[in-house]
C-alpha cells in the first residue's frame, strides 16, 4: 500500500457517469490530493459535465487547462476531443494527437503520463466503459509503484474495460461504487 497518495486518476466510458455521481457525494472535501477524471465523451457533448458533478460536491470541479498547476482538493476534467498530460511541473499539458484506443481524450496516456510523474504517491481507478483504454495505463502504474483500483466489473453497465484491467494487471483493490467515496477519503487521510 502506499504511503500517501499525492493524486487520484479516475478513467472510464460508457456507465462511468452514474458511478461518479454516486461517488461523489461520499467524498469529504478537502481532500489532500487532486482528482483527475478522464471521460470518453464526444467532441462538443457534454460540456455541462463539470457543473453535473459539481452539483454531487462540494469540492471545486472544473476542466482542466493548459499549464494548469493541480491543486489538492480540487477535481479536473478532462476536456473533450485533448488528451490531457501531466508535466513534469505537476501542470496540465493539452495534446491533439492521434487518438488512442478509438478516444481522444485517452484514459492510458493520463495514466500513464501521472504514473511518470507521481510513481508510487498515485492511485488509479477504472470504471465501467467498453473498450481497454486504461489497461495499458495501469500497467505503468503497477510498474511505476502505484495503487491500481477498478470498479466491480459484477457491478459496472458496462464491465468490458475494468475485466480487462482485472486480467491483465495485479489489482490493489476491486471497489463496487457505493465504496470508493469512502475509499477516496481513506487515501486522503493517509499521511506520510
């Protein structure tokens, strides 16, 4: 287990909203550490998402932006049709490139890029979603020391994307959504 967590990544696609509005909700703000969520979601669609879970918090949720420096307790989207990076800087880095997965932004290149930069100070968590983006992501985050979490895939609409993750890669914890709020908020008091 790790010593303390520094930022939660949260990745998922299809039957990932409902999960995080019944996450939210049990997460006690301020939390020590950012949240990241990557969303599949269609260019131009959705751009009420960050006020939908806003009204689930009272945490500060908002879309990231370019060179953005990540602030704990505070949550950030991914915005639709960028990949969304994590510097070296612990800032936000926005990339057009080629989609990956089928999906722009991709769940993998966020994992992957927080795993290079937080190591084993970072949790990641999959959720329901129909492809196997991300499992590649939580490969590096296994590599890198990270805590990897998925939804109950029994539990998910769409158990497609955290199976995957759950045979290809050594899960630390298998979380149906009615716990990871209460989860969420064990990372946060976890201290050095």
């Amino acid at each position: 287990m790790m010593k303390r967590c520094e930022a939660l990544v949260i990745g998922g696609s299809a039957g990932s909203l409902d999960v995080l509005l019944k996450a939210l909700p049990a997460m006690q703000g301020p939390l020590s550490f950012p949240i990241v969520i990557v969303v599949h979601r269609k260019h131009g669609t959705d751009s009420l998402l960050p006020d939908l879970l806003s009204s689930r918090t009272p945490m500060r949720v908002k879309e990231a932006d370019e060179k953005e420096v990540l602030a704990a307790g505070t949550i950030y989207i991914a915005p639709s049709d960028y990949h969304l990076l994590i510097e070296q800087d612990r800032t936000f880095s926005l990339d057009y490139s080629e989609k990956v997965n089928y999906s722009r932004p991709s769940i993998d290149v966020t994992f992957q890029s927080a795993a290079e930069v937080y190591g084993d100070h970072l949790a990641c968590l999959l959720l329901s979603g129909s492809n196997a983006d991300g499992v590649n992501g939580l490969k590096t985050v296994k590599q890198l020391g990270g805590m990897v979490l998925i939804q109950d895939p029994a539990t998910a609409q769409v158990a497609y994307m955290p199976a995957q993750a759950q045979l290809n890669v050594a899960i630390d914890k298998v979380l149906k959504a009615e716990e990871m709020g209460e989860f969420i908020n064990l990372l946060s008091e976890r201290r050095p």
